[in-house]
C-alpha cells in the first residue's frame, strides 16, 4: 500500500479510534437514556473511589463514559504496545 492510498482511504488507526468514540457515546447516550427513566432505588455510583456520579442522566452518562472510555483505552494501549514490541518488520 503506498502513500497515496493510505492518505485516500481510513487508515487503521483512523478506524480503531472512531470506533472507541462511537462505542464511548452510545455508552453514554444509554446512561443518560437509564439516568432519565427516573428509577427510584438507584443509588450514587463511585468510580475507582475517586468520584462518585449521582443516579442523574448526567451522572450516569458520565460514569458510562468514564467506566467504558477507560477500560476500552487501556485494552487499545496495550494492543498498541505489543503490537509495535512484536510485530513482524
């Protein structure tokens, strides 16, 4: 593949991080979607015991967000690191 084609068409690094933002927004379309619904027993949720999110739609969608947005990043760093570690030259 040279160049050109690369600068035309997505790259695969292009695609991968697309897909992470599009994941990481329906994430938290669906909390604020939850958090809306108004049910009565929910109870404030705390992330990593650093901050804690009240049961609003704003407050769920941010801890969707956080929780998936952090744990999908993780996972893309250490593809990235072993990929450049071992991949085939």
């Amino acid at each position: 593949m040279t160049e050109a084609d690369d600068a035309a068409g997505f790259g695969g690094n292009r695609v991968i991080i697309a897909l992470y933002l599009i994941v990481v927004a329906v994430t938290g379309l669906m909390g604020g979607i939850i958090g809306s619904i108004g049910l009565r027993d929910l109870q404030a949720v705390s992330y990593l015991g650093v901050v804690t999110f009240q049961p609003t739609p704003l407050g769920l969608a941010m801890f969707g967000m956080t929780t998936v947005g952090t744990l999908l990043g993780v996972l893309l760093l250490l593809v990235v690191v072993v990929s450049r570690r071992y991949a085939d030259e």
